[in-house]
C-alpha cells in the first residue's frame, strides 16, 4: 500500500507598500515640479486614477510605465526607483554643503528634491542645489534649478531669495563663458534692489561684478567693484574673502599690476588654506603662476601649477584640471618644449570637452595652435584657429575671447606670409 505525500510550496509575500509609497511620492513631487496636472501626466496611455493610485502608493509602476512617465517629469526611472532607504533632511544637507562636502551636498539636495512639494520649500532646495553646483563646477547642470527658484521666488514676491538665485544663475553663465548674460543678471540685481540691508550679499554681487567685468575687458570697471567691495571684506567669512581677494589678484594682474595681483593672490591662498577650501586655494595657485610667469619667475609658477594639479586630481575635479594642464602647457611653450605644449593642450581639450569647461576649450585650442606653430606645422596651427574662430562666433563668450582668438589666428596668417588674410582677419577681432 502506497501513501502519497502532499507538499505545499509556501509564498513568501513581501510587503512592498513602504516602496511603493516612497515612488509614488517621488512620482507627485516631481509631477508638481513639472507643473502638470495628473491627467496630463497620464497623457494618452494611462489615466488620471491609475496616477492617483500611483502617488498614493496603491500601485507600483512597471518599467514601461517609468519609462513612458519619467520623460514626461523631467526625471528618469532610476531616480525614481532610488534606494527608500536612503532619506536625507534638510539639515544634513545644509551641514554637508557648509562643510565643504559638495557631492554629499548635491546627492542631498537630489534626494529633497524628489520629495519635496511645497512649492517655498521646493524653491529653497532648488536654490541651495544650485549654489552646490555651482560651486563644483557644473555649471550647466546648475541653471535649471537657478531658474526654476528664482521663478518660484519672484512669484512668491519673495524678492531677496529671487535676487540670490539670480546671483547663483549668474555664476553658471559666467562658468559656461557666457559673460555677457551674467553681467546683465548681476547688473539687475544691483540697479533693481536696496542692497544696504545686507551688506554681505552687497559685498557678493560686487566681487562677481568684478570677475565678470573683467571677463569682459572692462578692467577700470573691474577695479572700481573690487574696491567698492574691498572697505567690507574684512567681514567676510574665510572662505568668500578668499574669493574676494582672488578676484582682486586678477584684476590687478589684468591691468598689469603684477606685484599688487601676487600680494593678493598669496594672500588667497593662504585664507583658502585657513578655510580647508582645497579646490579653491589650487584655482587661486592657477591663476597666480600665470601672473608669476608674466613676470619670467617659471620656477615658482611650475610648483604653484604642481601643487594644484595633486589637490583637483584628489579632488577627481576634471573641470578644473583642464585649467591646470592649459596652464602647464603656456610654460612648457615658454620653456622651449612645445612637444610638451602639445601633449599637455590636448589634455586640457579633452578634459574641457568632457566637462563643459568652455574657456578651457578655447584656452586649449589656442595653445595647441601655438604649440604647432612652435613645431613648424603651421598648417594644423591655422586649422585650429580657424575652428576656434567659428566656436567664437556661435558662442556667447566675452569680447576679450574674440579678440584673442582672431588676434592668435591673424598672428600665424602674417607669420606665414598671408598678410592679406591677417588684415581681414584681424579686422573681424574689431567686429
């Protein structure tokens, strides 16, 4: 007699509602911040209570369904489908960016994003995300969220808070070399709104004022901001007179007061150093050796440029390294090495292109041309200017980037014996 022997799989369930319900919220923030409606997030593939159920956490969305959503947010499905686990306050990231912790900063203000629908509070978010980016270089990435808060600001009538997104917004342009639209949005600020109720912000706005101005070869101008800023500076914080004096140090340097731009530019560094602002302090050290270099000293602007490179490449800040190996080429050009120039030019081309650091494109460009120029293949040099050239006229940059793109191409036009073409060319520079 056989015995037969039932055995029951048993089903495991697991409760999926915490997830479903951190997605859903995920789902309605970025749905308010996109300004849509449900019905037309539900568009016509889904409907108005399959989103209801969604955001609610009554249902959990397939990967079709993020991938038809997630577009139509502004967002994609991993940002969606984020760890729940994972949440952040607003105080950790406010302490992560007051501590210098850009990327932890930025990964926070990501993360509120997703769950924040108050549209005030959404603002302050956007506005603190921007100022992360900002300052970490990806400008491009910042300008979104820079707009996005000044709107919610202005339409809020919350005017201080707007102004401080215009001023984060101006400082992505000027990254991105568009000089022109930072000093417009910074000019507004000053010529719209009574700044004397807070100095520091006032002291702020000039010393952008002053880099921008000088980006754009108004370097009376540039002075005059700086100066303007300079009675107030002393209150600062470490870190913003930092900037303040590194923007000093450049424009003295621009008007050719290369002693004053070294007292400053040293005294930067030094207050960077205080700060623990490491990225800032290894900017400041580029742009002092190029000042050091002007005054034939390659010996101290070779260790400024050596002490700069090992602080960004610890910080894997590719941005700024760009800056650094442009640099390290213009004195490899100076020392006689331009195989070295060349090497060097077309890292800091690459480093650009992968970043979105315009000026360094185009400082790489132009010296790479120099350097081709040095090595008697003056075909290839008058190429690269003429690429330079045309990115010019598409670009937004400042006239003092015109200028030395079309003033290094009619310079290696003349130098081999095309001196109609120089003259043309070095008209158009004037245009």
């Amino acid at each position: 007699m056989s015995t037969t022997v039932t055995r029951t799989r048993r089903r495991v369930v697991v409760d999926q509602r915490a997830l479903a319900q951190a997605i859903g919220t995920r789902i309605r923030a970025a749905r308010l911040r996109a300004g849509l409606t449900q019905q037309e997030l539900a568009g016509d593939r889904y409907t108005k209570a399959y989103i209801s159920a969604l955001e609610l956490g009554h249902a959990k969305p397939s990967m079709a369904a993020l991938d038809y959503l997630a577009p139509r947010l502004g967002t994609t499905a991993d940002r969606i489908l984020a760890n729940p686990a994972v949440t952040w306050s607003r105080l950790d990231a406010d302490l992560a960016l007051a501590g210098d912790d850009l990327d932890g900063a930025r990964v926070a203000y990501e993360g509120l994003l997703d769950v924040t629908t108050e549209p005030l509070q959404l603002a302050e978010v956007e506005l603190a995300l921007a100022e992360t980016l900002c300052r970490m270089g990806r400008a491009n990435e910042a300008v979104k969220p820079a707009e996005d808060a000044r709107r919610r600001f202005a339409g809020a009538g919350r005017s201080m808070e707007a102004d401080r997104a215009s001023y984060w917004l101006s400082s992505a342009h000027h990254q991105m070399d568009d000089t022109a639209e930072a000093r417009r949005l910074l000019r507004d600020i000053v010529e719209r709104t009574d700044l004397t109720n807070d100095p520091d912000f006032a002291v702020r706005v000039r010393i952008a004022l002053g880099i921008v101005e000088s980006a754009m070869g108004d370097y009376p101008r540039a002075l005059l901001y700086l100066e303007e800023a300079a009675d107030a500076s002393t209150g600062l914080d470490l870190r913003r007179r930092g900037v303040f004096l590194g923007a000093l140090a450049r424009g003295r340097a621009k008007t050719g007061d290369f002693e004053g731009a070294i007292r400053a530019g040293t005294e930067a560094i030094g207050v960077f150093r205080v700060a623990d602002a490491a990225r800032d302090q290894a900017r400041i050290e580029n742009e002092l050796a190029l000042v050091y270099m002007q005054t034939g000293d390659r010996t101290r602007a070779r260790g400024l440029l050596k002490d700069a490179r090992a602080i960004l490449a610890q910080a894997n800040d590719h941005s700024a390294l760009a800056d650094i190996a442009d640099s390290e080429a213009r004195l490899a050009l100076a020392t006689g090495e331009p195989a070295q120039a060349l090497e060097l030019a077309e890292e800091a081309r690459r480093r650009a292109a992968e970043t979105g650091n315009h000026k360094a494109q185009f400082d790489g460009l132009i010296t790479a041309g120099r350097a081709l120029e040095a090595l008697d293949r003056r075909d290839e040099a008058l190429a690269l200017y003429e690429g330079a050239a045309e990115l010019v006229e598409t670009d937004s940059g400042s006239p003092g980037r015109r200028r030395e793109v079309y003033g290094a191409w009619a310079d290696a036009l003349a130098a081999a014996g095309r001196h109609a073409d120089a003259y043309a060319v070095a008209k158009r520079a004037l245009g």
